[in-house]
C-alpha cells in the first residue's frame, strides 16, 4: 500500500509574483518579438476602440465619415495615455482603452432635450460631440485630484487581498455580456475562432520555432487571421445575402464602412469638433463613470502587476498611475473621444496568455496606435475585423483575468466563515445588482434610478452597473467593519502590507522607480 503523501508534499506556498513568465516587466524579448507582440496589443485593442464609437455615434445623427474620425482619435489618445502610463504613471504593462464606464452619462447626454431638438444632423453630431468633451474635461479632475493628492493610496490602506480578491476577479467576470452573447451573434465565426485561440495557446503551447514558443506566444494573430480570412471568404461567396441585418452587421467584413470612409491621412488634434461646453448636470453624471473607471483600473493594475510578474505595486505608485489617468481623461476630453479611458482588461489578459509581460512591448503597442490611427486607410483595414470575433478571444481573456483576482485568495485565511462570508457576499452582489439594473433598463429603457434629476440618475445608475465598483463597496465595507481587529492575519494584510510602501520590499524600486532618474524631483513615500 502507497504511503500518504505528507502536508509539504501536497501544500502549495503562496507565490508573491507568477512563476512561469518568460519576460516580466522589465526584461525584454528580441526587437523582432516585440514588435511583433506590439502589435498583437494593437489588433487586440482594437475591438473596444471600434465598438464604442460604432455603437453612440449612429445615435448622435453622425456618419461614416464622424465614426471613422472618432475610431481614429480614440486609437490616437489610447496611444498617447498607454505611453504616458507606461514611462510616469503605475509604469505597469498596460493598455490604456476606451471605457464602456463612460455608457451611460454620454447616452443620457445624447438624449438631452435640447440637443435633440437640433434638425441639422451634422450639427447635432457636433454640439453633442462638445457637450460630451465639456463633461470629460471636468469630470477628469477628480482622479487628478484623488490620484496627485495621494487621497487614493490613502483610501488604499483599508484594502485587503481579501477584499481586493472580488474586485479584481468581477474586473473580467463583469464582463461576461461581452463574452459569449456576443458569440452567439455570429456562431460559425465566433466559436471557431474561440476553439482554434485555445488550442494554439495551450494545447500546441509546446510547439517551437527556432527556440521561440511561436503557436503559444502569436496565437491570437495566428487564429485572428485565419478566421477573418475565412469570414471574408464566407462574406464573398453570398453566404449572408437575404439574411437578417443583425447577422450581417456582425458576420459580415464589409458592413463596418470603415475603409471607404476613411481618409488616407489625418492626425487627430486637440478641440478638433469645436469649443466643448459645458454643463453641470452633464459633467456631475460623468463624473460617476470617472469613479467607476478609478475603481476598476485599480483592480486591473493589481491583475497586471500579477501578470507581469511584479510586486502589487505601492499605494503611491498607484495613486499616482491614477493621477495620470485623470490626465487621459481629460485628453479624451480635449480631443473628443466619445468616452473616457481606463486599463484594458483584454490587453491584461493577454500578457497571461503570452506568457510576456514585457513593459516594452505595451509601450510598442502604443506606437502602433498613433501610427494607424495617422493612416487612415490602413488603421480602417485593420478596424473592419467583425467584433464577433473579438469577443470569442474575449472568452479566454476577461476569465484569465477574473482567475487572477481569485488567486489574491491564497495569501488569506479561506478556513475562516468571516471571508467566506465576504467573498461570496461580495462576488454575488457585484455580479447580481448589475444585472438587476441592466435588466430593468432594457425593459423600461431608463435605470432604476429615474427621478426628475437627470444627474442623479445617471450617478446612480452608471455606479451600479459596474460589478467591481459593487464588490468594492460590499467588500471593503464588510472587510473593515467584521471582526476586523482580530482578522488581520485572517485578510492577508502582514503579507500586504510590505508592499504597501515603496521601500517596503527591495523589489518595488525595480519595478516601479520613475524614468530619467525622476525619482529625485518626485521622491516616493
């Protein structure tokens, strides 16, 4: 009869950063694989960047021509905030993306009775286009204000890894709507293009060429041109002609009128729509989706650090990745974007699926994004890809992420009922109060929140559709109210709390110290 394994044999010992990444944060691969991984980050950062405008700008009255601009200019910024981030902010790998946060307040501005009873569509497009710029611009000043204050790596105090775990975990599982429901739009492109991403990223993950893991490392361009080949083939042969508009609109690769509409070269600048306007009701509404984007950044950037096998990176590295992103706010506001920017969930799973967490090669991705989105033509081939197909990678992405929230998990106590009171509390509601809300709105076509104050309304509604700023509430909330002085060990915080500061652990000055010996100037608490 075997003998019993013993207690070491069978444990597995907290890991305070990922083993098994080929490149982390500041090791690089060849020039050659990091442009090519550079541009993986860039076709992958396309879906948002293309969803959003295609979605609000039909409903400002805009055309092709409007939607192309805005495509373009939201890729420009996207590009201009992931360098920003990259070299003074967290200084983390990550993709800086338009946000669907911003949904809500940008609808509910759209709707606005006065711009609404504008004829002329162009110049509704327009005046709405200004009403959003001035909400952005103001409403950006609250990160600006919480992140260079450093109130937010204050705030960051009364986290946990306990109540960090939903947090982060709901930053992909929140996003589940646009897995596969979006799929299912177009299941003879979606599903094969789910299949073949898994199978060239884990099952022929061992497949080498030259020393180089190239199936496992390049899986989604590899699978991402096989399938819009075969889309592209499907779309020539007649396969969705008589179909219904839906199936086109999401089968099809010629349905977007991106490449048609799009000029050979333009260079998106500041205030380029005219003068923004501003309005208070407007901005108070938008400032919610400023909040909302705060909170879910700050699980993204935990999840990254992860995946780029870094330390959790210290509260005032945080904060000030925080500030910098209120700066990208307030650039989208300048340029108009049509929403505001946030980290990129699916780039941060990426680096998982990658296996390279390499900062260089986010920063190459962002030269991408302001190279194509000069180049019009170019940049609208890439941008006609059908969404479909996004979203099946999406599948994989957004879960490898959740399951990083949920490894935050290992540094606590799960033997104790008080966590696993508050992490199924927190997970359920995070995931349960917004569908209540998107439910309800579907069905009566506004938010629970529907009182003649449009602002609140839109506060309201826009804070409580986002799963991670729910769980953030719930969590943090029952986290520093529930036995808490006797539960420290119980929540992970002695092994937290040494990256809670910069010189509390040798290795956050590796990772996080600023460029150009800026640490001088801004010396770091």
């Amino acid at each position: 009869m075997a003998e019993a394994p013993k207690p070491e044999e069978i444990s597995h010992p907290p890991m305070d950063q990922l083993q098994g990444l080929e490149y982390c944060i500041d090791s690089n691969p060849s020039w050659g694989e990091a442009i090519a991984l550079g541009f993986q980050h860039y076709i992958l950062a396309l879906g948002t960047a293309v969803m959003i405008p295609s979605f609000l700008v039909p409903l400002m009255e805009g055309s092709d021509g409007d939607k192309v601009r805005v495509v373009q200019t939201l890729l420009f910024v996207q590009g201009i905030n992931t360098l920003l981030q990259t070299l003074f902010g967290t200084r983390l790998p990550a993709v800086i993306g338009g946000s669907y946060a911003f949904m809500v307040p940008v609808i509910s501005i759209i709707h606005d009775s006065s711009l609404r009873r504008i004829e002329d569509p162009h110049l509704r497009f327009l005046s709405t286009m200004r009403a959003v710029q001035g909400a952005l611009i103001v409403a950006s000043s609250i990160q600006i204000i919480l992140g260079y204050s450093q109130m937010w790596a204050i705030c960051s105090r009364f986290f946990s890894p306990l109540g960090m775990a939903p947090v982060i975990a709901l930053v992909g599982f929140g996003l589940f709507d646009r897995g596969f429901p979006v799929v299912g739009r177009c299941v003879e492109i979606g599903l094969p293009m789910f299949i073949l991403f898994i199978i060239f990223s884990q099952y022929l993950k061992n497949f080498q060429t030259k020393g180089l893991p190239i199936l496992e490392r390049f899986a989604l361009l590899i699978s991402v041109t096989v399938i819009w080949a075969y889309a592209h083939l499907l779309t020539a042969s007649g396969a969705y002609k008589h179909r219904p508009v839906l199936t086109e609109v999401n089968c099809r690769t010629d349905r977007a009128n991106l490449i048609s509409s799009a000029p050979w070269i333009k260079i998106p600048y500041p205030l380029q729509w005219g003068a923004p306007t501003f309005n208070a009701g407007h901005a108070f509404g938008m400032m919610a989706a400023v909040l909302v984007s705060l909170v879910e950044s700050t699980g993204a950037y935990k999840a990254a650090s992860r995946l780029a096998s870094a330390t959790p990176p210290p509260a005032h590295v945080l904060s000030r990745g925080i500030g910098w992103q209120g700066i990208g706010i307030l650039l989208s506001g300048m340029f108009g974007t049509l929403t505001g920017s946030t980290v990129s969930v699916e780039n941060i799973g990426l680096l998982g699926s990658t296996r390279v967490g390499s900062r260089r090669v986010v920063q190459i991705s962002a030269g991408f994004m302001i190279f194509f989105s000069m180049l019009g033509k170019f940049g609208a081939l890439f941008a006609s890809i059908p969404f479909t197909i996004f979203a099946a990678v999406y599948c994989v992405l957004f879960g490898l992420v959740a399951s990083v929230g949920l490894s935050f998990l290992q540094f606590t106590n799960m033997n104790s009922m008080r966590n696993l009171f508050i992490t199924g509390v927190s997970l359920f509601m995070g995931l349960s109060v917004p569908e209540y809300f998107r439910e309800y709105t579907a069905k009566a076509l506004h938010g629970p929140a529907h009182t003649s104050a449009g602002w609140f309304n839109d506060f309201l509604n826009t804070i409580f559709f986002s799963s991670p700023t729910v769980a953030l509430i719930v969590a943090v909330f029952l986290d520093n109210t529930l036995d808490y002085k006797d539960s420290a060990r119980d929540r992970g915080m002695p092994w937290w709390a040494k990256f809670q500061t910069f010189k509390g652990d040798s290795r956050n000055e590796e990772f996080y110290t600023l460029p150009f010996n800026l640490n001088r100037f801004f010396p770091p608490s």
